[in-house]
C-alpha cells in the first residue's frame, strides 16, 4: 500500500476513532437520568494557527472537507466536501483529485460498504443516504432516511444503518429501502458495526453507547461513554473505540 494511502487510512482512523466503554452494573435509575442529559453535543475546537509545517503531504482537495474514507481495494480515497456540495475522489498515490461528484445536500460522516465501495454518504440536509460507486462515481442510489443523517455503516450481511441525528432514530437499510427505523440514543451522531454484526450507536447528547444485534435489532444494552462522545469505529474481538472529544480521551 502506497504512503498517501498510509496516511489516509490514518486519517481517517484517527477522526472516527471510538471506544466503547464506561462503568458495568449502571443502575436503570442512571442510565434514564443520562438519556435524558440536555448537554450541547462535543463540538471540535477552533483550528489554530500553524507553528510548523504538518507532517506527511498536503493536498489542497477543496472548499470545506467534512468526511473522509479510504478504499485499499482500488487506492481510491473520498472526501465529503460542503463549500460547493460535493464528494472528491482522490488517487491515494498521488493525491490527485480524480473526479467530484455533485450531492444533493451536505455530507457529514463517510462510510464504505465493503472493499471496492459503494461510500456511503449521508447528506444531512437531504435526509438521504447517497451511495456512490467506485472507481467511477457514478451516483448509484438515494435513499430516504430519517431527519439529518449523520453516519453510515455497513453490516456483514449488506445492510446499511444510518444514524439520524435530529431525528434520534437509526434507519435500517436493505438494498434500497429504509426496512426498519428504531430508536435510538439521543442524537445519535456515530454507527459502526462488528464483524459478526454488532451494531453500536452513540448518543451525542445521551452520552451513551448502545449496541444492538443487527440481525434481530434487539437492544442488547447501554454503557457511558465519557464527557462528549462524537465518533464511533468497530475493531476486533467485538470491541468498539470511542472518541470522546469533550473528555480528550478514546475509550475502549
């Protein structure tokens, strides 16, 4: 795998990077007392300046960069952009943007359904899931879903569950149609699912993680997931990674 590559799976590891933990035996007492927390979701903090040269390579890719997802089937890396509404493909070896593809609305958070694509973009504005092929960018679906999806993932058995943020629930998806709509924590800004199917969700300002089971999409339970949980990634042993951007950690 080339070294841009390299670095935009780092990249992209790192912002969605999510750890589910918190303490075990929370009382029922505790846990509504959490969901219902009016706390203002994590927000990132505001950039400053530059007082040395970054490392790795910078690529000017376009006007307001929000997601990003790397393919290492075809070396291909997307990037959500919102200054105009638009989704970059870029040549992971030398950076150069290969093609935009116009959105119907601004993306949020990028998904990959599977090695090769599609990505999975959610377009918050839209209330949509768009699905756009790779290597070409070729638009291959658009999905109704619940109001302001925020994530996408996809599970091993193809189904595809989006995260409405402002709409607390998780929309289920099989090929093209919206199959099953559940709650969810409130406003649920991360998704992502195991290897055998576990599916997570954070509630950005429940201050929770819930997983459920993605076959019967029964919950199988809450735990704490720090001072201001944002971004939710799924690795081995059916663990989940948390960034808590307000607590300045990652749990596990």
């Amino acid at each position: 795998m080339n070294r841009l590559l390299r670095l935009s799976l780092v990249a992209t590891t790192l912002v969605t990077l999510a750890g589910c933990g918190g303490p075990e035996g929370q009382s029922s007492e505790q846990g509504a007392a959490r969901e219902e927390s009016s706390a203002p979701a994590a927000e990132p903090a505001e950039p400053q300046p530059l007082e040395e040269e970054p490392a790795g390579e910078v690529v000017e890719i376009g006007g307001g960069p929000e997601g990003i997802v790397a393919d290492p089937e075809t070396g291909l890396v997307a990037v959500g952009l919102r200054e105009p509404d638009e989704l970059a493909i870029v040549d992971g070896g030398s950076g150069e943007v290969v093609r935009t593809v116009e959105l119907p609305a601004s993306p949020r958070h990028l998904g990959l359904a599977g090695p090769g694509g599609p990505v999975l973009v959610p377009v918050e504005r839209g209330d949509a899931l768009v699905r756009v092929g790779l290597p070409g960018g070729e638009i291959l679906s658009e999905t109704t879903v619940g109001k302001f999806p925020h994530d996408a993932a996809a599970g091993p058995d193809g189904r595809i569950f989006v995260a409405n943020e402002f709409g607390d629930t998780l929309s289920v998806i099989e090929g093209d149609e919206v199959v099953e709509t559940i709650d969810a924590p409130r406003q649920p800004g991360g998704v992502a699912v195991t290897e055998s199917g576990l599916v997570g969700v954070i509630g950005v300002s429940a201050l929770d993680l819930e997983v459920f089971d993605g076959e019967t999409l029964e919950s199988l339970g809450r735990v704490e997931a720090g001072e201001g949980p944002t971004h939710l990634s799924a690795g081995p042993d059916e663990r989940f990674y948390v960034t808590d951007t307000r607590g300045d950690a990652v749990l596990v």
